[in-house]
C-alpha cells in the first residue's frame, strides 16, 4: 500500500473529552472516529487491526473445535423476557420497536439468541458437547460511555456458548478455552492474568476473567507475591487476619457512656483502641430483581471496606445503595450507634469476625456503645466473606503477601451450568432417555476493545507501539527526498520485491517533509520503518525499530535477506 493512495487522516491534537493514552493516540494516529457518544467509525487502519484480531481469535477457536455462526443483531424481546433478564439487565440493554410496535433488544450478548438456536434441534446427547461461536457487533447502552473503545457502547465481540450433558463435561470445556484464550492474549504479545472473578449479570456459578495490566487499567486485581492466586477485587479472598498487636486490650464487657462519639475515628481516639478491635457497621439498601429493597447492615472489622459485589452477591441482590439518615430512623435504627444486636434488620457479619470477642460497636442507644462484645456461639447464619480485600493481606492459598494493580478486561468465561436453558426449556434426552436441561457455558472476547488495550499496554511520548501481531503494516518505507530520483526509484523497487514476497508493508510516498513522515511513522506505530535518504549514496539504507528507536545501518544490497528475518 501507498501513502499517497491511503486514507491516513492524522491529527495533532487530541479530543478534548480523551484521557487515555489509547482513546487520543487511536484517533490522532487515523484508526478511529467518533461519529455519537460512544460510538466509532474503524478507518482502514482500525479495520486492519481490527482484522488481524478477529483472525487470530478465530483461528484458535477453530482449533480447539469450536463452530461459528452468525446471530442477529436484533433480538426478540420475548427471548429476555424468557430468560428472565429483560427488566434484570436495566437501562443498558436498548429496547427498540419496529413499525409493527413489536418489540427488540440489540444484542449486548446472545444467550437467549443461542439456546433458542440449538433448542429443539438438539435433541439427544449423542449430539453433544457442541461449541457455537460468533465475532459480531454487540450494544449496551453505557451511561456514562468514556476511553474510547474501552468503555464504548457499540462493540465487536467475540462471544461462544458451550452445550453439555452434564458438569464434568463443562469443567473440561471451560479448562480448555482457559487454555485458548491464554493463547490468543499470548499471540497478540500482551502481559495478562487469569483472575477469579464475579459472573454479575450474565449469571452461572463459575467466573475468570483475562486481565491486561495497565496503568491505566478500570479494575482493580488484587495479586499474589509467591503463587499464581489472581482475584478481581469484586471476589478476591484472603487468610483470615490475625492481631497485628503484642497485647489485646483488656475490655470488661458493658455498655459504656459514648457521647456524640459516632464515627470510626472517633471511637479510636475516644478508647485510644486499634480500629482492628471494632465492630464497624454500614448501612445499604439493597435492591432485587423485582425492584423490592430492604435496608441491610454489614458489620466488618474497623480498618476493613466493604466490597459491594461481595455484599450483593450474598443477599442474592442487584445492587447495593448509599441509605440516608432520615431513612435508618424511620427503620428504627439509630445513625452512630448500630450495633449487632439490632432487631427487625436483616445483618451480615464479614467471616473475619467469626469468634471474635474484645468488640467495640454500637449499643442501638443514642450515646452509648458496647465494650467487650463477644461473637462467639452467635448469629451463626449471619457471617459472609464481604471484606475488600487489601494491599498487605494474606494470601488464602499459600500465605504469600497480596498486593493490588490495576487491569483491563479482556476476556471472560463462565459456568452457566441451566440458568438459560432452564427458563427457555431447551432440552435433550440422556443417556437414560430422560429430558435434561442442556448445560451451559459462555466464554467472550473483546475484540474491538483489544485494539485499543494493545495501545494502552505499549506506547509512548511520541505514539503507538503495536506488537508485531496486531500492526497494521510491518514496514513503512519512508522515502526521504520524493524528488530524489535514486531514492524513489530504489523504494519503490525495494516496496514491489517485498510486497511479492507477501510482506506486510506501506512506503511513504507523498510529497510531504522528511520530519513530517517521521513524525507520522512515530505517531501511528509501525513495527519497523526503512528510511531511504542521504546514505543510499554510501549504498546503505537505515532501519529503525519503532519499539526502542534503534537505529541500522544496513547494506542496500543485503536489505530484502535481512528483512526477510525480521517480517
């Protein structure tokens, strides 16, 4: 390909609403543009990237065995409302009606649309397992769509539903697109980690997700020093904690006179106590799937955070929301005060406190709180992992030290097991000639938003860095001087050669300044660029690697054989 035949518009300034490196390098460098919010339109440079992803994700799929088809976009409401997810998925999930006024969803993922395509078809076990795949656009309507094609509302997704006759068999499929998916990230020359993680609105028992790190990265992954234990912070776990301090304090058990004494902070410099010896409660609302909500109190050591997901999760709950003061009041319960002994308030104790005694909280009086409260032998049913795990905790699985750092999702499999296929009445005959719901698992890749993790992980000051994997082109010959007679005629033979030889490469042939090339080679993020100037009259050419900006001097006549090696 031509300079000077391509649609390359590069820009010098970023979008004012950009803030990440990929989201203003995308669009300066003329990959992408925003056409709405959330939005983008792929230029010829996206679209081969973009390409290039989609192959290698679909060529280790096929390897592994599995089939792709291609869904609708537009999906039956009827199907949502089957599943039960129609009115769970919330205001992302885009409701349409046609001319006819019946109703559709576009797609933000295809369960429905892929049990309803194997359901009465597939009929016996003899017909199982079967992997169904599709690479195809996806939306979900982000209230707050931001960093590009990180957080967008229209994607490409790569999204594949597993089909089997019992548990054993998914446990098999899921270790095995683990496996594939490890080398898709792998091949596309990106540092990830599989990381336990919460399975949220698609469902099912069973949750990893691929992590890219990234400085820049949405999630936060808490890590192992000494093992390969990985958790999204939503499920991350940890050893149960142990006194940090030489001496407990000694407490004799009582209702102690607290005034105005409320908050945390309070209570430690009021007892001159460790925070790690208080009962801390926090209040939330949590809200269900038929829109119902009660108020909730946690109860989590004084230093420690609740983790939301984890606290939903236990409650069975959608969300979790921030409760008013007027609101605990009118519940009975009293701001400051909440202590574990409240009445008539479903309570859930974090399981770090399990048998403890020597607790300070609330005595649900105005004023006063309770010294030396003992756990033991109490609320039995009542105490959950609901802790955010910390930077400094112990690892659950070899005691090594857990630290935090941030990623970008990138992938994400699950162990569905009948929660589709159950409420769809999808069906098939056992090895004994009974019905059975199918058992399910659903597995997905980003593709569009790899296209711009691969920038968020690799550039710099000055552009894009694309792995050799994902660039566009390996090469850009850039011809120095277009006026230059020897130059040009020696690129533009070098360019047929290579391009014969089925090399991915761009010569820059426009009647532009050198600098300015230069600027854009930089800026876009070729692999490698060939520069073709004043050392061809030495017989020499320069090659400079855009990764370091190492620069060779090479033998005009040995270039094709030493090319041939590095593309």
């Amino acid at each position: 390909m031509r300079f000077s035949k391509f649609y390359i518009p590069t820009t010098k300034q970023a979008p004012n609403d950009a803030l990440l490196p990929s989201h203003k390098l995308l669009i300066q460098a003329g990959f992408i543009s925003q056409v709405g919010s959330g939005i983008y339109n792929f230029l010829p440079l996206g679209k081969i990237v973009l390409d290039k992803i989609r192959a290698i994700v679909k060529k280790e799929l096929d390897k592994a065995g599995c089939l792709e088809v291609q869904l609708g976009f537009v999906t039956p409401s009827e199907l949502w409302i089957e599943s039960g997810r129609y009115l769970k998925y919330g205001k992302e999930l885009l409701r349409i009606k046609d001319r006819k006024n019946n109703e559709f969803v576009l797609s933000p993922t295809a369960e429905e649309m892929m049990v309803d395509l194997i359901r009465n078809k597939v009929k016996s076990y003899k017909q199982l397992p079967l992997h169904l795949y599709q690479i195809n656009t996806k939306f979900r309507d982000e209230a707050r769509p931001r960093f590009g094609l990180l957080r967008g509302r229209e994607f490409l997704m790569e999204d594949g539903y597993s089909f089997h006759e019992n548990y054993e068999d998914l446990d098999r499929e899921f270790e095995l697109m683990e496996k594939t998916y490890s080398k898709i990230f792998t091949k596309l020359g990106l540092d990830f980690r599989i990381v336990e993680a919460d399975s949220g609105a698609i469902g099912g028992t069973g949750s990893k997700e691929f992590m890219v790190l990234a400085q820049n990265g949405e999630d936060d992954i808490i890590i192992c020093d000494n093992c390969s234990n990985a958790a999204n912070v939503e499920v991350a776990k940890r050893e149960k904690r142990v006194s940090p301090y030489k001496e407990e304090p000694e407490m004799v058990p009582g209702k102690f006179y607290t005034p105005n004494i409320k908050t945390i902070n309070d209570l430690i410099d009021f007892f001159s106590i460790e925070p790690y010896y208080i009962a801390k409660a926090v209040a939330k609302r949590a809200v269900f799937d038929d829109a119902s909500s009660k108020i909730v109190i946690f109860f989590l050591r004084g230093d420690d955070n609740l983790e939301e997901t984890k606290g939903a999760n236990v409650l069975k709950a959608i969300e979790l929301i921030d409760v008013s003061e007027e609101e605990l009041k009118e519940s009975g319960l009293i701001p400051g005060f909440i202590g574990l002994d409240v009445k008539n308030i479903d309570i859930v104790i974090d399981i770090d406190l399990k048998e403890q005694d020597n607790l300070i909280c609330g005595a649900n009086e105005v004023d006063y709180h309770l010294v030396g409260y003992s756990l033991k032998d109490k609320f039995e049913n009542k105490f959950a992992d609901i802790a955010e795990v910390r930077e400094g905790d112990k690892c659950p699985k070899c005691g090594g030290i857990l630290s935090k750092t941030k990623g970008i999702e990138v992938g994400h499999i699950f162990k569905l097991g009948t929660r589709y296929t159950d409420p769809l009445k999808a069906n098939f005959l056992d090895r004994n000639g009974k019905s059975q719901p199918f058992i399910m698992g659903t597995y997905g890749i980003g593709i569009s938003r790899l296209e711009a993790v691969i920038i968020e992980q690799s550039h710099d000051d000055k552009g894009c860095i694309w792995t050799k994997e994902s660039a566009p082109y390996m090469l850009d010959i850039i011809v120095s001087n277009i006026k230059n007679e020897d130059e040009l005629n020696f690129s533009n033979k070098l360019y047929n050669e290579l391009i014969n030889l089925d090399k991915e490469v761009i010569i820059d042939d426009r009647k532009e300044r050198f600098g300015f090339k230069m600027k854009d080679f930089e800026l876009i993020g070729f692999p490698y660029a060939l520069i073709v100037g004043k050392s061809l009259k030495d017989d020499k050419v320069e090659l400079i690697e855009r990764k370091t900006l190492k620069k060779t001097l090479i033998d005009k006549d040995k270039i094709i054989e030493f090319l041939k090696g590095v593309i």
